[in-house]
C-alpha cells in the first residue's frame, strides 16, 4: 500500500480523524475496538505472569526526568513542558511523560528494601506524549499515543533476561495471532537500543509496498543502569546490599498502522478476523418478489445463529443505500466475511458468502452456517499471515558486499548481511546513505542465526563479521 | 474516619503512594484493580447501550476551547498549558483536556450530516488534569485523574433526557451495588451544574465521619448549548436543518475515595467483597504438631476449592512474619474475609473464618466451604451497605428556618430543606456560611420529592419554597 492510500484508507475506514493539532489523531471506535481486543488478551496474558496494573501520573519534574543522562539525552527533544495553570506562571516546569522510567523508579527505590520484594512487576495502560516534528503518521508516528508499559524490578539478571524474552513472545503472538503480520525476533544494535538500557529486544515488521522496516514493539533489559541512579537496592538472602536488575516493554497504537498497511489495499482495510469488531456483515439483497419483512427476519435470524456461535455479526439493513453502495463501504471498512440474502438464498435456504481477503464466493447452506463460517473466518485469518508472509520473505535480500547493500537499498529491500557489530560501523553507513527517503539502519539482528561460515567479512567495514543483521529504511 | 485517618488509610492500605508533584498520586495496584472492575461492568453497560469507545487527543488548542463562553469560565483558572517542546517555544499554547467537550465536538459537527448519523454515542477512559489549587486530597480532588466521559448526540430532547436518567442508574448501580455506599439521586441547582450545560443530574453521597457532601457522578443535559457553538446540525426527517441535543457524563476515581471514607476504620481499609480483587485471604497458623507441607497443602486447597467456585482467593505462606502480623497487614488493607488454618482445623477438617466488616468469627466445615464463603461474601456485601445507610441516614436532618438550618450546618449535617430555587439565595446562603470550613451549599434535589405542604417557606428567603432540597458542606 503507498503511503498517500493509506493515509486515505485510514480516514475512509473510520479509523482515524485528524484533528487540529497537527500530530495529533482521533482513534475512532473502528480503531479503539482492535486495541481493546488486543489489550483483552495481553493484560490477561500478564496477570497470569503475576504483573499487576497501576497508574502512575502523567507529569514529571525537570529534576527526576533528567536524573539518567543517556535517557534523557535520548528524549530530551521531544519533551512537552507545561508552564502554566490559568493565568500563573507555575514555579518549576513539568514535563509529560515521554515514557514512565523516570516516574516510576524513584518508587521502586521507596517499596523495594529486601529480597522478599522481588520481583515488583507493574503494567500501566496509559497516553504518551513525544513531540516530534518528523513525519507525523497516524497509528505510526503521533505526538500523543496510547500504550501500555511494564516496568519490573528483579533479583538476579537471568530473571529479568528470561522476562525479556517471555514478553517479545506476547509482542510477537499479538502481530502474528491477532494482527496476521509475520515479524521477526531479534536484538537491536547498541546504536538503536533504548536510551539508558542495556539492551533491547524486538519484533520488527516490514512493509512490502513502501520497501520499509518497522520496529513492531520493544522489550528491554535496563540492566542495572536505571538501578544505581535511583538508588533501587535490596539487602539479599544472605543479607548483603545488592542492586535490582530491571526491564522495560511496551507495544503502542502503532501495531494497528503496522496491521493496515501490511494487508489494506485499493478497496481500503482489510481486517484479520481476530482483531475485527465486526467478523460478518449480513447484507439483504432486495427484489421485488419477496417482502422487506421476510428478507429482514432471515438477516436478523442469521445474526443471531452467528452470535450465538461467539461470531461478531452485524447486519445492514439502512434503507437508504444500495446494497452494492453497502459492499463497497463494508469492503473499505475491511470486514473479513460478507453474508448477502436475496430471494433466492431463501428459495434455496443459503447465503451467499463474500471474502474481504481474496474475494471468492461461495454459497453455504443455512444448516451448517456457523460451523462454515467459523471455518471460513480461520482459513481467512490464517491466509492474510501467509500472504503477508509470502510477500514480506520476497523482499528479504541476502547481501554481502557494499555495493550490492546499496543496490538492494534502492531496490527497497530488507537487507540480511553478515555485520561486525560495531557502533561506529553503523554510524558510517547511515551518513553514507544519508538522503531524502532517511538513512538505512539496522532493523535487528534475529535470534535465528544462519551459519557464519569462518573468514566471512562485513559488507560494510570489511572486518570480521559476527552476526548477520536486517537493514534498511525504516519508520 | 477522619480526614487524618483517610490520608494514612490510602498510604497504610497500599492504594496511594505520594507523588513529588503536588496534588498528584500514584495508584497503586491494589486501587487499580478496584478502577478494573468496575470499569468491566460499566464497559459492558455501556455497550449493551450501542456506546462506543473512542479516543480523543490530550490536547485542545486555545481557540477550541474558548468557544463556549460559560463552559470555559467555569474551567479556565484549572487549565494546565503546554507552551514548550524541547527547548522550543510553542507557537500557540495548548491546553490539556480538563474535560473533552470542546476537543470532540468539533468533530460532531463533522461527522454529523443527516438524521440517519443519530444518535452520535461515544465514551473514552481517560485522564483529564485540573491544576487545582485548594486541598489536594487522593482520589478526592487531585490534579490528575482517571475517569470515562460519555459524550452523545440526539435529534430530540426526550431521547437526551432518558440517556442522562440511565446513565445516572449505572452510577447509583456502582456506588450502591458495588461500593456499598447509598447515594441520593437528584439535580444539581442552577448554580452547581455543568459549566455551559442545561441540566445536572447526580448521585450525591455524604460522609458521616466529616459531616460533608460529596458528589458521587454526574450526568449532564448539555441542552443545544454546545451544538450552537459548534455549529452541530442534521438534516431531519422532513428535509428540514435541525440542531441536536446532548449529554455528558461521567464517573471518576474519586469512587474509590468515596468508598474508603464511608467504610474505612480504625484498622484501615474495608473493602467490599464486589470490588476487592483478593475476596479471601489464607493465613496458615503453623504449630509444632503440625508440619509446615502439610498446613500449606490445606491452604493450597482451600485456595483451589474457592477459586474454582469464582472466588478471588490468596494464600499468604510468607515465613518471615507471624500469623498476628500477617491479619493487621491483610485488616489494614481490607480484605473483607480471613480464613485461619492450624492444627486444629485440619483435625476437625475446618477452616476459621473471621469477617473483616464486622470481626465475627465463624468456624467452617471443609465439606461446605465454597458455599459458606460464597453466603458469607454476599452477606458482608450487604451489611456494608445497610450499616453505611443507616449511618447516613441518621445525618439527615430536616430544617425549616435558617437558625435550625445554621444549628444542623455545625452539627455537620446533611441538611434537607424547602427552598425557593432561586440562585442568588444560594449564593446568599454561601456568603453567609462562608468559613474556614467552606460554604454551605447544595448538594441537589432529590427526585424523591417528599409532599410539600401548601404554603411552605424557603428556610432561607422566606418566599414561597418550589423543592425540597439538600444542603451541606462537601468536599
């Protein structure tokens, strides 16, 4: 999808108003609906790991958020400052949350004192604010998003290391499960790792039609960085002073734009089942030869079988539209499965299915609607994640030397080469390709490394490589 | 409980903890699950009501929101405005949302063409910020808060009005079948309603220990105030330009205050069964004749036999506090029922039951215990609720002339009197209590109009009084 069509798409789906802020978006219920189905599933997920919600304010002062410089240094930019209420100057300025590390740890340092207090693991579901003054983007780049953020306190770092991982799990069923976006697992280079961290860890996501990479979510080791600066100690069982180890994650709104781009195309959304607040629009097909009474009462009676089988249906039966008008918006508002009942449906005591993804149709018999459409909703589902998949594997361009990186950066691929893993190496290749479109970066090194057969060289400084990477432009 | 008493029961209890930014707070966990699951019950309402959720920018630009003359008098000394991002200054300030009419209506206009867009209802769980100045106090008045705010649109008044009615039942439902706290359903007079609004309707509840008034919730008739300001119009079924009418409403955090001072004690929180997210605590009793794997074992099926029946029980093994430590801390943080196991018990296969509302202590066979303890939660439920009712009760006094009216004011009653209705009696009566302790005002009048005999005077005026209604100090 090119970037002016889903702009377009967003606005044309429902999911999004722009709103007179520039940078600033309105989530419509179209959009709020996939993000509370979503969060359904990940705060259950959580309470299960023993996390515990909580709420922490949205301001902080200029003193506690500049107490960890790399962090600071990290958002500093982006920070908005309030300085007045009413008509008065306040005192000090406060700043709004860009994100909550320095907010929180001032209390964990208060409530952690012995090893019984570990580990301490709080989740909020709350609105961040960075504002920044690139490319402002619905779902992707906003000055003010919705996220959730976990930030957890433990004894040792093999217990924070394996939380880490435990939640790029959940990061990494929501695209795959929900929004049937195929990622890849994987750690950031220390370049691209959070501001203040030790390391981080990622889903990152690629856009075929823009030839980009997208960070799809992030969990982060902190190490014991933040630790020290707060002063988050503990006395040990063996009653010795230690430092806690810590970790950050959060996924954001972005997982939706991820979503619409990978599957929207020129009719508009197109929704995975699993994250669609509507599965099913029932559509009545008028015809001189049978009653609006009866057409409506198979709708409804339709309905309410799916319903009753757990199925999101609605039905449209606005007397104002036709029902070919009907097709197209439910098709731009990305409804995974369309039901139409005419005449002849009812002679024959079917219904005549549409899907949103690949267009087929087929007729099903009312006897065995729900179990049909249950199956058709999982062929669908699974069908947009091997599309996307299929298309998102096609872009991927294995690369060993400079000249064929840029080749394969022009031609918008996501880059696989062998790297040295050195800071200063991806310093270089980012001002070397400097230009309009943004510099190319590392997207992640994955988990699943390929061999590295002895002797091979990094496609960029020519020293000795040590892991292979993904690279290219990104979001 | 007295107002000392509160601070320390919210910090003892777990719910609060201070934040370094005056008259802001951290919810902690154990509040946060409260919020929860009272947000389960009114989401789902809410929905059942064909309600979305939506979400609207924190930000609202300067002009926006001083279109609405009354409504921004009434909110503009509270505004919180940001003026600078990084080390910029802003071109044009922005305020942060003290409330959302003025962010979403703009887009009402927009969205709203013809008569078949009717009705518009949209709800968002939030935070909002009102830089007040006078007593921050947790939940109650803080800078910050969490809250829903429904926001709809009608073609017709009677459909507005019966919305307003409804919504204020699901907030008497969460106050008195949730919270146990009884509250008076009624209207706001024309000088305590909405900022720019028609009409104010609220749950009013009242705090015996202090002798104050507290607002519960309210739902407002915004009238065609705001869709005059904000040009929101429909073609109506006749062809012919109409203006719609509309509601606000909603419910904040201050609940969970409210619930705490009317039930709260000596010994901390008391928290009714519906909204504690730990129902029942185990505490092992450990004795020599008993080994330890053998009293957990017991408490691990007690836990086990209650959480299959839908109950939310813990176990609390910890080994490094006593049985006595562990019933202060699980009192303090209100835990509405303990169930003690020792040595004694496992032989009579028993558990001692001891109730958090009322210390009664009642011994349990195992063979029963999901349905005793299930009996036994639904009791303290409603013993609460009758015990905080006949409490509240008996601080209503009914006066007919100012000195009995001045006479009940220091006696801290919730005062109910005829009155005239008129506003500037009411901002006479408030000059005229003005004190340290605040101005008398008045809470509302109830719907339950208790018979007015002909002839009866205003307590204050001495013209002819319209309605029976209460008076008090409150928070």
């Amino acid at each position: 999808m090119k970037f002016v069509s889903f702009l377009s798409v967003v606005v044309n789906g429902e999911m999004i108003e722009y709103y007179d802020i520039s940078g600033c978006y309105i989530l419509r219920p179209w959009a709020m609906s996939i993000w509370e189905l979503m969060q359904v599933f990940f705060d259950a997920e959580i309470k299960k790991m023993k996390i515990n919600n909580s709420y922490f304010p949205l301001f902080v002062s200029k003193t506690v958020l500049e107490k960890e410089k790399d962090h600071i240094e990290g958002f500093a930019p982006e920070v908005a400052w309030v300085t007045k209420s009413g008509e008065s100057e306040l005192d000090v300025h406060i700043a709004i949350r860009p994100t909550s590390e320095t907010v929180m740890y001032p209390y964990f340092s208060k409530w952690i004192r012995g090893h019984r207090d570990l580990p301490l693991r709080l989740n909020q579901w709350c609105n961040v604010v960075r504002w920044e003054f690139s490319n402002p983007t619905p779902f992707i780049r906003s000055r003010e998003f919705l996220w959730q953020e976990g930030h957890t306190a433990f004894a040792t770092k093999a217990e924070a290391d394996s939380e880490v991982l435990d939640i790029l799990e959940l990061y990494r069923r929501i695209y795959e499960e929900f929004m049937a976006v195929p990622v890849i697992k994987g750690k950031k280079s220390e370049h691209e790792k959070f501001a203040g961290g030790l390391y981080t860890t990622t889903v990152e996501a690629f856009i075929p039609n823009t030839g980009r990479g997208i960070q799809g979510a992030t969990s982060h080791c902190l190490g014991q960085n933040f630790a020290k600066m707060f002063e988050i100690n503990f006395e040990n069982e063996k009653g010795e002073k230690a430092m806690v180890w810590q970790n950050s994650w959060a996924y954001t709104t972005r997982t939706i734009g991820v979503m619409i781009m990978v599957h929207g195309d020129d009719k508009g959304l197109v929704l995975p089942p699993k994250v669609a607040s509507v599965q099913v629009i029932v559509v009545p097909v008028p015809y001189k030869t049978v009653s609006t009474e009866t057409l409506f009462d198979a709708c409804a009676a339709t309905v309410k079988c799916l319903s009753e089988a757990g199925i999101r249906a609605e039905s449209d039966l606005r007397d104002n539209y036709s029902p070919g008008w009907k097709y197209s918006q439910w098709e731009m508002k990305g409804v995974p499965l369309r039901l139409e009942i005419g005449p002849k449906d009812l002679e024959k005591e079917q219904v005549r299915a549409v899907r949103r993804d690949n267009s087929e149709k087929v007729d099903i018999e009312m006897k065995n609607l729900a179990k049909e459409v249950k199956d058709m909703l999982d062929n669908i589902q699974q069908n947009l994640f091997d599309t996307a998949k299929v298309k998102r594997d096609a872009c991927i361009q294995v690369v060993k030397t400079w000249d064929e990186f840029m080749e394969a950066l022009n031609q918008k691929k996501m880059i696989f080469a062998p790297w040295c893993d050195e800071e200063e190496v991806e310093r270089d290749v980012k001002a070397r390709t400097k230009g309009e479109t943004g510099a190319a970066k590392t997207l992640c090194s994955p988990f699943e490394q390929p061999d590295m057969p002895e002797g091979t060289l990094c496609f960029a400084s020519g020293k000795p490589a040590t892991k292979w990477t993904y690279w290219g432009r990104s979001y």
